[in-house]
C-alpha cells in the first residue's frame, strides 16, 4: 500500500506529474468497471471514457519535457 500525499507549494518535477497522470487514467478505468460490473452503465461510459484523456496528457507531458535518463 502507498501513502500519498503532498507538500504545500513543493516543486513537481515533470517524472512525478507523468507518473500521478498514468496513476489517474488507470483509477479511471478501474473506477469505471467498477460501475460497468454494478450495472450503472452512463456513470461507467463516463469514467471510461475520461481514462484516455489522462493518458493524453501524460503522453504530451512526455514529449515536451526532457527526461533524464533512471540510473
């Protein structure tokens, strides 16, 4: 189990926004069949379909920020 949390004007490095958009998109899609699995198909149409744009940003946040390589 993780623990989030954030720092009160901490600088966010553009690693750390990738990183909570991907984890975004993917609590989308889990939360939407979540709602797909209780029948309640206009909530999970929503959810479902909001995933992909987390993953859009992430994918332009990418390509327009320099990523240093891991070690």
């Amino acid at each position: 189990m993780s623990v989030d949390f954030d720092v009160p004007d901490a600088p966010v490095s553009p690693r750390a926004l990738h990183a909570r958009l991907l984890q975004n998109a993917a609590q989308r899609r889990m939360r939407g069949q979540e709602r797909r699995r209780s029948n309640r198909r206009d909530d999970a149409d929503y959810w479902l379909a909001a995933a992909p744009m987390a993953i859009r940003k992430a994918s332009a946040l990418r390509g327009a920020s320099s990523f240093t390589a891991l070690p």
